[in-house]
C-alpha cells in the first residue's frame, strides 16, 4: 500500500495537519483576471486603469503575489468572449510575455484562474491597491477568498510537508 505525499495526514497531540501540494484558486469565465510577471507595481496599475477605462470594467483590485508579480481583478461582469478580448488585449499591448503565456493559458483551459493559496515559499497573494467600484465580481473574489483562507487555516496546512 502506497500513500501519496500530498495526501498525507499527521497527527500531532490533539491537532492533526493535511500536508499537500495543492494550490487553492478563483476560477471562473465571467471575471477578468490579468496576471503580471517580471512588472512593476506602477506599470501594473497603468495597464489596470488603462483596460478597465478602455472596457468600462468599473473598477479594480491589485493583488501582490511576490516580488514584481501581480494580480488583477476587474469589477464588472462580463461574457467569456469579452473576457478574452481583454486578457488578450492587455497582455498583447503591455508586451509582458508572462502575460501573454496567462492568456494563452486561460483560452485553453476556457475560464481564468488566479492563485489565493500560499505555493511554496510564496504567502498568499495580498490586496496592494484598490481602484473604482468594489462590488460586483470584486466583491465575489473577496468573499471566495476569504473562504479558501479559513479553509487553509482550519485545516492548518503545513508547508512543506516532510512526511
């Protein structure tokens, strides 16, 4: 009998750990998400505003998943054509190859997704900066995200996971 190391379970005194290597996530097809590799805060922001006046997104969120890597969310809900034109759009003309790579990747996989779990030595993404209207789809990724981090906290996920 084999036991997978990312499904190991360990019992310490009364507490018990679920060591994985799962990465928790924010999928869907009615959210844009951009996602910024290798790029400064400031040209991060630039290209936010830029698409979410451009598209009439109506507001964004900035999330810092570590060092020169960001996420976008953007507020209003859109179809997954529009949601493509977008992605492609921002990534093509930011000329950031990382976000080229996201997009292409989102098109295949037919919904978007970006990261809320911690990965590996990386914490989770955090809230760097807030912009416009922050209730419709921002308001949803808050609220899955809160949710997924009080999942990850109850069942106190150990990172790595040794045994």
């Amino acid at each position: 009998m084999s036991i997978q190391r990312s499904t190991v379970r360990k019992v310490l005194g009364l507490k018990e750990k679920w060591c994985h290597k799962s990465i928790l996530g924010y999928s869907d097809t009615e959210t844009v998400k951009l996602d910024f590799d290798n790029a400064s805060f400031k040209t991060v922001r630039y290209w936010a505003r830029r698409a979410m006046r451009w598209f009439k997104l109506g507001g964004f969120l900035i999330l810092k998943s570590s060092a020169n890597h960001y996420h976008v969310v953007f507020n209003r809900c859109v179809s997954w054509s529009e949601n493509m034109h977008v992605l492609a759009w921002a990534s093509l003309l930011s000329h950031n190859k990382r976000a080229q790579r996201y997009a292409l990747m989102q098109c295949i996989k037919e919904s978007s997704t970006l990261r809320v779990s911690p990965k590996k030595q990386k914490p989770s993404p955090r809230i760097v900066y807030r912009y416009g209207k922050q209730g419709g789809r921002i308001l949803d990724f808050l609220h899955y995200r809160k949710m997924i981090k009080n999942i990850i906290r109850k069942v106190n996920v150990c990172e790595p996971c040794m045994s």
